[in-house]
C-alpha cells in the first residue's frame, strides 16, 4: 500500500498515523453501564478515496469473564473542508455514524450525533505520542458509554 503522510487527510497525516498502527486494544467501556474490554490486530484496505480499516480480535465480557471473537470495519470516505464521513460495515453494507471535524491540531470531533433507535452516539480521533486514540460516546434510555480505543505501533512498541 503506498501512502504519503503529507497527502493523506491533511497535513497532521491523520491516516498515514493510522496505517503506521495496526494494533490496538479496548481500552475499556466506562460509565454506568461498563461491560466490556478487548484487544486484537487491524488492517487497512484503500478503494478508491476510501479507505477502510478491519479489526479482528477478542472481547471480555465483564460479567460473564470469557474472551470471545469479535470483528468490525470502519470505512473512512474524505469530504471536503477536512471533514470526514465515518461509517460502520459490520453487518454489510457501511452505514453512515458521523461526520468528523477538525477540531484542534491533531484532533477530530463529531459534527453531529448519530441517532440509532433512542440511542445517541457522538465520535472523537486524536493523533497522539505514537498512537492514535478513538473515542466512542453513547448515551440513551439503556445506555450511558464511553468506549476508547487505542491504536499503536505493531510489535508491541507504544510510543
């Protein structure tokens, strides 16, 4: 995959940091309703202007205590003005969550909340030491979140 961290989202090369990154781990679910927390490996596909990143890896369910398999997909699409368009493909097809704005150097937020039933979901990615950090707000009438994921370099070496 060639990249060039100048050309790619920006100046901060925000996804040139995430490509550098495959490994990443839950960093862990807080608030009322913490249950979960994990690890595993990512991988980034590009398709045209999109560029898409795939996590496989385990989860721990904190009641039950078993690891179990888990798999995502985030498709990152450039929009214009340094915003772009975050869309999850889990279960098929990507379905638009956010907008990400840029915020402050090296920081991106969500334009808008993302609804899903009652459910509100929000978004921030921040470029830091050697990692980039992915943040998860949800809150609604069953739910009050914060899921944090930390991606770095692979072989284990945090920056």
């Amino acid at each position: 995959m060639e990249t060039s961290g100048a050309d790619l989202w920006g100046a901060n090369g925000f996804l040139a940091a995430w490509i550098a990154l495959p490994e990443f781990r839950l960093e862990g679910w807080t608030g009322e309703n913490c249950w979960m927390s994990g690890e595993g490996k990512g991988h980034w596909r590009q398709e045209g202007e999109t560029w898409s990143l795939e996590e496989k890896g385990t989860c721990r369910m904190k009641e039950e205590g078993k690891e179990n398999p888990f798999w995502n997909r985030w498709v990152f699409r450039p929009k214009s003005g340094g915003i772009y368009e975050v869309a999850h493909a889990r279960r098929g097809e990507p379905q638009d969550l956010v907008l990400l704005k840029p915020a402050s150097e090296g920081r991106w937020v969500s334009e808008e909340k993302h609804l899903c039933g009652q459910d509100e979901y929000s978004s921030e990615v921040e470029l830091g030491a050697g990692e980039v950090v992915m943040t998860w707000k949800v809150r609604g009438p069953e739910k009050d979140y914060r899921l944090v994921r930390r991606y770095w370099r692979a072989e284990g070496c945090r920056g």
